[in-house]
C-alpha cells in the first residue's frame, strides 16, 4: 500500500517537552505508521499508509495538540501575516514584561510597608505570569499536570504560601527571561540553519510573447526553457541551450571554485550564475531539482533520531515524574514523621519543582544534531537522517566500490584491439551499439570516443536491447546479435578461450566483444585515482580504520588502485558481481565490534543491495545523481572523497556538544537537588538550574554553526 505523508507545522509551540509528548501519542494513534516533530522548525511529519485514514487520524492529532498545549494551532503553511501577527503578540508580552519588573522593584523599595511590599509583589507576579497560569489551568483542565507552566506556578505559589514574596515574583521572572532567551537563540540557531539552505529561488525568468516574464517555479514544465541573469540563481535543473558562463556551485558542492559551463552542460538548480546570460532547458520539475531534495532531506533528517537523541526521550519521560515524586516526600516525610518545620522543607520541595522540567535535554540535544545537518548540507553533504552523524563517530571498517569512487571514473580508452577480420573503427562502432543505453562509466568512455571520431548511433537499427548487471549486454543490430562484457559473460555464449584473446590486459580495465557468435576483440581503459582519495584513505590510516576495496574489476587494476593508495593486498575483492560485493559485506558485519559501523562507499547506482545493508552508505555519485539520492544514506554532492572526512568531523563535533549538554545539564539539575536537600540551595539556584541551563546548552548546540571545519 502506498505511504502517505502529511506535514503540518504548530504555531505557537513553545515547549521542547510537550513536542516530545505529542510527538509519542501521535504515534499511538491507529494507523499512524510515523510521526516525528522537529521542535526546532514547529513541524509534524505523519506517514500513514492509505489516505482514507487522513482525515481522521489529523483530528485526533489536534485533539492531542489541543490537551497538551490548547494554544497552539496547526495549520497547513504559516503565511506571512501570521508571522507579523506572532511578532505584534511578542511584543505585548514584552511590555506587561517590563511593565511587571517595575512593580516588582517598587515593591522592593516599599520593604518597610509590609502591606504595601505583599500587594505590590502580588500585582507584578500576576502581570508577569498571567500567561503561564492560564496556561497551567488549561493543562490541569485537560489533565496534562506535569508541564513547565504547572510546575512553576505551583512552585511560584508555594512561595508565596510561606511569605517568601520576592522569590515567588523572581521565579516567574526569570522563568520568562530564560524562555526569552532561549527562544531567541533557537530562533536564531533556525534561522541560521534557513540561511545554510538558502537556496529556495523565488522565481523564473521566462520569455513570453518577447518578453522576460517571471513566474512561480512551480510552474515549469520538464522542457520549458527559461533565462538567468548574471547574479541569478538556476530555479531549476536543466541543460543549457543557448550561451556559456561561470557558475558557482558551493552552495550545493561546498566547491568554492567558479566552473566554466557551455551549452549542452547540465546545471543544477542552487548554483548561482556569474558573468553571462544563459538560457537552460528544465530537465525535471521543481518538487524533484536538487535544490527541492535537499531542502527536504535537511529538513527530514530529524525523522531518523540517533540514540543519543532517543536516550534523551527516554530519560525525559520518567524524570520529571521522578522529581515529582521526591519532592512530594521531602515536603510530606521530614514534617510528620520527624518533626521538622513544614515551610522550610516545602521550601526545599518547590526547589525541586523548578528543576523538575528537562527543557534543557530535550530541546539542546535535538538542536545539536540539527545543527550538525545543516552545517553538513554546507558542506555539500545531506544526511538522511541524524543517526548516522552518530553511527561516523565509531566506524569499524570502511568498504569502498573503486571506479567513480576512488577513481575519477573517467575512464580513458588506451587500446582497441580487435581479432582477425574486424577493424578498430568497427570493433568500436559494435562496442558503441551495445553501450549505448547504458550509464556504466565504461558506456560513457566509449560513446564519446565513438561519437568524437565517427558520429553518432543509429539507435532504432538496435532491435533487441539487454543489460546484465555486473556482467555486460547483448543487442542484437540489424539482426546482427553482439555481446559485450566481461570475458566471463562472453565464455556463456560463444566458445572462447583467454588463449585466444589479442593482446594484453597490462593490469587494465577491458571489455570483450562478440559478433554474431564470433570473438571479434576487446578493448583497454584506464581510470585515474582521484587527488583527494590519498588523504582520505591516510585519514583512515591514521585512525586504525581498515579500509577495503570491493570491485567488479580485474585483480591486476584493482591491485593497482591499492597500491597507489596504501591499501592492503589482503583488504582487495575483485572481480565481483554485485551478489558478492554483498557476501563481503556480511562477512565484515558479523565480525565488526560491538556498537560500531561498517560504511560502504560506492556510486549509488549499481552498489544499492550492498547500500542497503551496510550500517552507513555514502554514494559518490555526480551531483544530483537521483539514483544516488535514493540509495544512499549520505550523498556527497561534490563527488570529492575528502567531503567524508568533513563528515566524520562534524559528526564528532556534534555527538560531543551532546554529550556535554547532556552531562552539564544532568550534573547542574542533580546537584542542585542533592544540596537543596540538606538546605544548601535556594530558588535562584533552582531557576538557573532550570531556564540557565537550558539556554547554555542550547548556546551550546548553537556553536555548531560556527565550528571551522
């Protein structure tokens, strides 16, 4: 059954804590296969499978959303007069702020008259938390008691109860300066993130009734053709058909070099062109150009939760119940059945309360990792989700295809050898016919050798048309049959032996042709290893990772490779078809260590049972590729090696700033707790333990954006 996935976004969600809740009673609901809410972008993402459940299922979602937070909306997109709307309510809020503060230091200055000090610290209280209580009454009505609001407002009044006047008022003070904070640098933290991914185009220019018309890129058709101005964003992927000049690309690559695009050149949608104008043939629609792909893996890659992240769900669900439950028995035990003074360890229990919340985990955490994402995606590298920022922070063992991996993949014709009775023009021509559908690095080294020296293919001359994966293809031209392939895939269907073929291999790539049944000669390739793939393959080195090779080429060109990157004879798999590439890797998984991760490196097109199965796959293919987009867990847009480096880097980045929010806030809640205990804290301590917390480590996790990587 098709899956269905709906997204909503809730405005006015403002509690880290009651998106987790939401997050986990949506999933209860009945047909819901997923649900996942990015605190950080307000949006809900449901997968359901069949949409005749949509419309029930939503209207049990707004019936959570409205029990746990009954002031939030969902709504389908937020338009921009409901964000000034939001603005203009912040702003209110900020004046009965201020306005409250104020009473608040009167009432101070009036210590002498007790009346008027307790009626004046009433009046801020009630300016300054008005909201908060409404919001506690709200929880209490529809029985979700353990919220922030609740919690303070029980603490604030209990406060009050033993006439500890400017502390009830400072809680509630504080409590909002910290979640202005707070909001403010996850705000800003978004909005970073939004600048990263600034690629978005606002507009195409297209040419109607001889005039430049712009319009939505919604609106554009695979095969329209639309202009760009110098200084203008591509909107869409296509092929330039009129006019050449300089594109920057490092918006999708991370590459900061311009590079020279003529026409006939693909360009991608989020390249920026410099110096001339250009006219581009789209060659998919927006929902599906690079630009749309990545927006949307950025912005789903909070859906694929590390175990870090679910560690803190987990930990959230029974903390502050826990918290709960202990300073009702610090409030209650000491009194009655030891006779101490009742105020003072309500006191010390209201300490509890204010720490009792784990904003500070569970929005510090997620952050981090969404940070991570985005600036990753900078660096032209998408995840598809943030487990496996994770899953690079312990790698096992790292297995790599060879040709348009470590390789550039180009590969360069070096001999065409051909048997007795055929030519080299027209052993190339046969080797042309067959490859001519194909997208194999060998197909495309052949037809623009082919197509440079002699023209192009007649293709409604082939009749019959069939690829073996790994192995080769038979066609049959003008009722002519023709193989072409890999000496094996020939040796099925005519009789042949390798003492029959000219020439040597001189540890080269080669393809075997057959015609009509004949032996008719084969031709060598050579493909270069990339000037990245060293580095790459010495940073494994130096961190006592093995690395491996698994290929479908010969011994002696894959032998080759290694040699020249410093990997071990023993750690080289050759010859091997995409069946065997996956016994490798079932070998290398069972005896991988205990919580680490095999990663496979491949193009993301023939690779995909291999990248499925391993722990972490990262396809090398050419930016865009849909193909790798699909197979691969992290797609390295640049095509460069060294960009797995950057990852491992800003996934150790990452998982270590969680890491410390994780201990920092545990070690400052806990602490405050224990002491409070002995009478050895006070209120302020619990409110920085609570909202101080949790703004440094959202501070934290804010850092990210701003590591040199």
């Amino acid at each position: 059954m098709k899956k269905i996935k709906k997204e909503v976004t809730l405005q006015g969600l403002d509690c880290a804590n009651c998106a987790r809740k939401i997050e986990e009673r949506v999933n209860k609901i009945d047909g819901v296969d997923k649900a996942t809410l990015n605190f950080m972008t307000k949006t809900l993402s449901i997968e359901i499978s069949g949409q005749e459940n949509m419309a029930a299922i939503m209207l049990k979602t707004n019936s959570i959303v409205k029990k746990l937070e009954p002031d939030v909306e969902i709504v389908e997109n937020i338009s921009q007069k409901q964000e000034e709307e939001l603005n203009k309510l912040s702003k209110k809020e900020l004046y009965a702020f201020t306005a409250g503060v104020a009473v608040f230091l009167c009432a101070l200055a009036f210590r002498a008259n007790h009346y008027m000090s307790v009626l004046l610290y009433a009046c801020a209280y009630i300016i300054i938390g008005w909201d908060v209580i409404i919001k506690a009454y709200k929880g209490i009505s529809a029985k979700n008691i353990f919220n922030e609001n609740f919690l303070m407002t029980v603490a604030s009044l209990g406060a009050f109860a033993i006439k500890e006047y400017p502390e009830a008022v400072a809680v509630m003070i504080f409590y909002k300066i910290g979640e202005f904070f707070q909001n403010m640098a996850v705000k800003n933290t978004k909005n970073s993130i939004k600048a990263l991914l600034d690629l978005k185009p606002e507009y195409v220019n297209v040419i109607r009734d001889g005039k430049t018309v712009q319009v939505s890129p919604q609106t554009i058709s695979t095969g329209d053709e639309f202009v760009v101005k110098p200084g203008e964003k591509i909107p869409l992927d296509g092929v330039i058909v009129h006019g050449s000049s300089y594109a920057d690309t490092s918006a999708i690559t991370g590459e900061y070099m311009p590079v020279g695009i003529v026409r006939g050149d693909e360009v991608l949608s989020g390249y920026v062109n410099q110096s001339s104008l250009i006219t581009v043939k789209a060659s998919r629609p927006f929902t599906e150009s690079t630009v749309s792909k990545i927006i949307e893996m950025v912005q789903n890659s909070a859906e694929k939760k590390s175990k870090t992240e679910q560690f803190i769900t987990k930990f959230a669900r029974y903390y502050t119940p826990a918290v709960l439950i202990a300073a009702l028995l610090t409030a209650v035990i000491p009194p009655v059945f030891l006779g101490q003074p009742f105020s003072e360890w309500l006191y010390r229990a209201l300490i509890f309360l204010v720490v009792s919340c784990p904003c500070a985990l569970v929005l510090s955490v997620p952050l981090a990792y969404f940070a991570g994402a985005g600036v990753a995606s900078k660096k032209g590298i998408l995840l598809k989700g943030t487990n496996y920022l994770e899953g690079l922070n312990a790698i096992d063992s790292v297995l790599f295809d060879k040709t348009g991996t470590l390789t550039s993949g180009e590969l360069e014709i070096t001999s065409i050898i051909p048997a007795e009775g055929y030519t080299p023009q027209s052993l190339l021509f046969y080797a042309a016919v067959c490859e001519v559908h194909s997208s194999h690095p060998v197909a495309v080294s052949v037809i623009k050798k082919y197509t440079k020296d002699y023209g192009t293919i007649d293709e409604k001359k082939i009749e019959k048309y069939e690829e073996v994966m790994g192995k080769g293809i038979k066609a049959t031209y003008e009722g002519v049959e023709l193989i072409c392939g890999r000496y094996e895939y020939l040796k099925e269907s005519i009789s042949v032996s390798e003492t029959n073929l000219t020439g040597a291999t001189d540890g080269r790539s080669c393809i075997y042709i057959a015609v009509a049944g004949n032996y008719a000669g084969k031709i060598s390739f050579s493909d270069s290893v990339k000037p990245q793939t060293v580095q790459t393959i010495k940073f494994f080195a130096d961190q006592k990772i093995e690395t491996y090779i698994l290929t479908g080429d010969k011994t002696e060109s894959a032998l080759e490779v290694a040699s020249q990157l410093g990997i071990k004879k023993e750690n080289v798999f050759s010859k091997l078809l995409p069946g065997q590439k996956l016994e490798v890797l079932d070998k290398m998984l069972q005896r991988k260590k205990k919580n680490h991760s095999v990663v496979f490196v491949g193009d993301g097109i023939n690779d995909s049972p291999v990248m499925a199965k391993a722990d972490i796959s990262l396809s090398m293919g050419k930016a865009g590729s849909q193909a790798a987009v699909q197979a691969s867990d992290i797609v390295i847009m640049n095509d460069n090696p060294a960009s797995i480096i950057n990852a491992i880097k800003i996934a150790r980045i990452t998982q270590k700033t969680a890491v410390v929010n994780i201990i920092f806030s545990i070690a400052v809640k806990a602490s405050v707790i224990v002491l409070s205990t002995f009478g050895l804290t006070n209120m302020w301590h619990a409110i920085f333990a609570d909202v101080g917390v949790a703004l440094i480590a959202v501070l934290n996790s804010s850092r990210i954006l701003f590591k040199k990587i």
